[in-house]
C-alpha cells in the first residue's frame, strides 16, 4: 500500500501565500508524475498543476504565473506553491502520484486533500 499524507493548507487572506507539501511513503519502486488537483464546493475536481519525474510541469490558466510546483524525487515528495492567493482558490486540495510499486504495475492515488481557504 501507498499513502499521500498532505499539509500546509490553512486559512490566509486574499494576496498571500501557502504552501502545500505531499509526501509519499510505503511500497514505493518508484514515483512517476506527482500532481495537485482541488475541489471547490458544489464544483467538479479540477487539474491545478502537474510534474513529471524529469521536472516537466503543467499548469492549469487560473494558477500561471502565481502557483509553483515543485518535487523531490529522494523524498517523494511534491510541493505546490501558491503566492497572490484569491477568493477564488478557495478549496478542498488534493495531491495525486502514479506509483509503481514492487510489481513493477503502475497504480493512481490520492491524498486525503487538505482545505485551503482564501478570505477576501
């Protein structure tokens, strides 16, 4: 089994920052891309920022040029930076990773989320 375990959600005002951290522990042969998505009230999860293990990264519009993803590969571990925070980023945070694990099969998972709440 692997886990996600996630922190540094909070609650800041509008124009500031958080970051999130995603660590992923158990039987682990080797992490492929890592990734947060969120999840707002009464909305569909939506893509917010994905890496591959080679450093690519893929931003979603709503967070370019204010969110940074970020990865290290000996902790398994993947960070989301977000700085000029808005209401609008208000949301329940979810850290996903494809690992394979000792039987070299590929599998999804997904963190417990961590909220993420933007006052205006």
């Amino acid at each position: 089994q692997v886990q996600l375990v996630e922190s540094g959600g909070g609650l800041v005002q509008a124009g500031g920052s958080l970051r999130l951290s995603c660590a992923a522990s158990g039987n682990i042969f080797r992490v492929n891309a890592m990734g947060w998505y969120r999840q707002a009230p009464g909305k569909q999860r939506e893509l917010v920022a994905t890496t591959t293990s080679g450093g690519s990264t893929n931003y979603a519009d709503s967070g370019k040029g204010r969110f940074t993803i970020s990865r290290d590969n000996a902790k398994n571990t993947v960070y989301l930076q977000m700085n000029s925070l808005k209401p609008e980023d208000t949301a329940v945070y979810y850290c996903n990773a494809g690992v394979v694990g000792p039987s070299l099969l590929l599998y999804n998972y997904w963190g417990q989320g961590t909220q993420v709440t933007v006052s205006s």
